[in-house]
C-alpha cells in the first residue's frame, strides 16, 4: 500500500454513482423522496395514474384515449402547472361534484367544472389530498410550499376553541335548567293539592325554551363541524354500513328517475369517465352498457352510495351521492340492456 489512487477503483465508483442517478431518475427519483410526497406517489398511482399516467403526461395513462372531451391536462408541463397554486390543485381534487350543464356552474370561476376529473373529497383524509398535491407538483419540476403543519395546528385550535365553548354552553344551560325546576318546584309547593285545578290547563302549556339551550345547540353544532374537520385531516371519512334500500316505484316514477338519473350519470358525476356504454366511455371499471341484466339494484345502489364500504381499497372514490342521487342513477343503470356483444371488451391491462 502505498497510497497511489487505483485507476480502476475510481472508474468503478464513477459507473456505479451513475448507475444510481440513473435508477433513481427511471423511479421518478423516489429514492429521495420525504414521507409525504412518497405517500402521495403511492396513492396517485393507485387512484390517477390510469387517467393522469405514470409521469403526467397526455396519452400515457391506459384509460387517456378512451375518455371523453376534455381530457386531462399535462401534469408534467411546468408552464402551464407552475400557474395553479397548491390550494388550487387540492380544491380540484376534494371540490363537491355539481352539474357542468348550468351556466352558472361553468361560469364560476373557482370550480373546476370537468365533470369526468372525480373528487376525493369523501374517499381520502386532508393529509391524503395534499400528499397528492405536493407528489403531481413533482411531475413538473416544482414542490408543495402550502404549510401543512400549520393547517394541522389551524384545525385542532378551532377543535379545542369550539369544544371548550360547547363545555361552557353545556354548564350554563345546566345551571339555567336547574334554576327553572327549582322555580317550578316553588311554584307547586304555592299551589298546593288545589282540587280545583283544571289539569287541561297545564296540558295546553307550552314548553318553555330557555336561551341557554339554543346556545348550547349552537355550540353543539360549532362543535361537531370542527370535529369532523379535525379528524378528517388525518382519518379516511367514514360512513355507517348503508343499508337496504327500499326501490319498489310505479312505472312513471321508474322512468323519471332514470332519466334523471342519466342526466347526473353524464353531467355531474362523470362516470362516462371510467365506465363505458357501447364505444364510449372510459375502461377504468367494468362496462356498463348489459348492467340492467347483470347487476344486483340493491348491490349497485350500495355501491354507488359508499364504494369503500363494499370493497375496501376499490380504485372508485366516494363521490358523495346521496340517497336521492343514487337512486336516480342506480335507475339508469337498470335501463342499460344492450345485447350480449360477439367480442367483449377486453379488461385493462
């Protein structure tokens, strides 16, 4: 040994580094990413990446080519995606569905009206959605600068604000309740066992609402929606098991909810987008052109109403039907009887 530098060790080194570069720039450079965006790599592969493609870019996505007009943007091109600001991208992506065919609805400026572009709103926790973000501003070079922790700290100090003031509002409806029974109880004892009371008297009196009780709701409501908001930043929503429906109708009612139901299948929920009917229509979830033969009413109106209920980790995101709705569309898919195709489509791949 002495001390000479090895030609050859070095050349190793030199091939062995690039191998890394290499490997980490083909894994989208996942080797170094934080905990966030390497959660939010993970959950846009498994819910965007069949739309959105692997790096973002148009007609990479298996299911690109088959949806319908707009389809969705570059995420890769950094011009266009360095003008959207986080909260922006995290409202196109947590926004409620409305219907893209009013005007009012296209016109406004802060909703992103592409019917076929799904929320997750009811299907991920906050800390989800904007792990989303900060993983699709990598795919155009950029990184999320939205302070999440602040978010974290903002929505927990209006939890404990608002539970704190829903303890106070309780003590005092308390103290207020009390002070009236004792006042009654006074009140009685003055009576007496009068026999001439008329007991259709004291049926006719009205309940008395003290102020302090509609305080209190008041506070109980502030109480819940923090809460709510608190936990869904770091908790999936959840909904209670939905239970059977009843979907018995007479036939002209059958008919106008199908159409309805056709209206919001197209022009509000955008299932066109991942379902197809026919030739058209995405191949994300299983063609729906046979459903009114194949599929279960009772099963598809579940479904529709909470996916995550039915089938925990399914790529269908919530999106926040209500009963109404769900009925309407799971009326539409039993008019769907087309004839048994000679080839049928094949599942993606």
């Amino acid at each position: 040994m002495n001390g000479a530098s090895n030609p050859g060790k070095g050349a190793a080194l030199v091939v062995a580094a690039a191998a890394v570069v290499a490997l980490a720039a083909m894994a989208g450079c996942a080797l170094f990413e934080d905990e966030r965006t390497s959660k939010g790599r993970k959950l846009y592969r498994h819910y965007c990446m069949h739309c959105h493609g692997e790096t973002g870019q148009q007609a990479e996505g298996f299911n690109w080519e088959h949806m319908p007009d707009p389809r969705p943007r570059d995420l890769s091109e950094s011009a266009s995606m360095s003008t959207f600001t986080d909260e922006e991208i995290f409202n196109t992506i947590s926004r409620e569905m409305r219907d893209t065919s009013l005007q009012a609805v296209l016109d406004d400026e802060n909703y992103f009206a592409v019917e076929t572009m799904p929320t997750f709103r009811h299907t991920l926790s906050e800390d989800e959605l904007w792990a989303v973000v900060g993983y699709v501003r990598t795919l155009h070079g950029g990184s999320l600068t939205f302070d999440i922790e602040g978010r974290r700290a903002q929505l927990e100090s209006k939890f404990r604000e608002a539970e704190a003031a829903r303890d106070q509002a309780q003590r005092a409806m308390d103290a207020a309740l009390e002070k009236q029974e004792a006042a009654e109880a006074a009140a009685e004892a003055v009576r007496g066992d009068d026999e001439d009371d008329d007991e259709d008297d004291e049926d006719d009196e009205e309940e008395v609402v003290l102020p302090e009780e509609d305080a209190y709701e008041r506070e109980q409501e502030r109480f819940d929606v923090a809460r709510a908001a608190w936990e869904n930043f770091s908790k999936r929503p959840r909904m209670d098991q939905v239970s059977r429906p009843d979907l018995t109708a007479s036939d002209a009612a059958r008919r106008a909810l199908a159409k309805e139901g056709e209206h919001l299948y197209f022009n509000q929920y955008g299932c066109h987008g991942c379902h197809g009917i026919g030739d058209a229509g995405g191949r994300v979830g299983p063609a729906l052109d046979r459903a009114g033969f194949r599929l279960n009413a009772t099963w598809v109106y579940r479904w529709i109403r909470y996916p995550q209920g039915m089938k925990k980790h399914t790529r269908m995101p919530n999106l926040g039907l209500d009963d109404h709705d769900a009925r309407a569309v799971t009326a539409y898919l039993e008019t769907l009887r087309a004839p048994k195709p000679d080839k049928p489509i094949p599942p993606p791949e």
